[in-house]
C-alpha cells in the first residue's frame, strides 16, 4: 500500500472527495513531452495548499523523470 493510500484510507469519504478535487486542480507540465498532468494523476496529495509545489517526479505520458513545479489551474 502507498503512503497515499494509507492517508485516504484513514479520511471520511467527503474529506477524501476534496483532496482529490483540490489534487486534481494543481497542474505540473512535463519539459519532455509537455504533457500536463495534475498531482492527484502522478499519485500525490495536495488539500489547502497555497503557492508553487515543486517535485521530481515520473511523466505518466513519456515515463521520463523531470522536476516539474505545479501551480493552481486558476493562477
């Protein structure tokens, strides 16, 4: 089990249903393929976070590791 899935596993259904909404707005742009994926798509957690995240991580689409900064869709 990931560390995702043991933190959901411990949250109310309606908790869970807004991190994933709240995940799901942080968007991260691979330099790679630039393919624009959301935290919640590469397997992570965001839920009242504020600023710029940033992170190493695995392109889903080209399956190339990148650091990728993730920003709000709406900023």
């Amino acid at each position: 089990m990931s560390l995702r899935g043991l933190i959901l596993g411990l949250m109310s259904d309606v908790i869970k249903k807004k991190m994933e909404a709240a995940s799901r707005k942080w968007i991260g742009v691979c330099p790679n393929c630039a393919a624009a994926h959301s935290i919640s798509d590469i397997g992570g957690i965001s839920y009242n976070a504020a600023g710029r995240k940033s992170a190493w991580v695995r392109c889903p689409s080209c399956q190339t590791h990148s650091f990728r900064i993730f920003e709000t869709a709406t900023a």
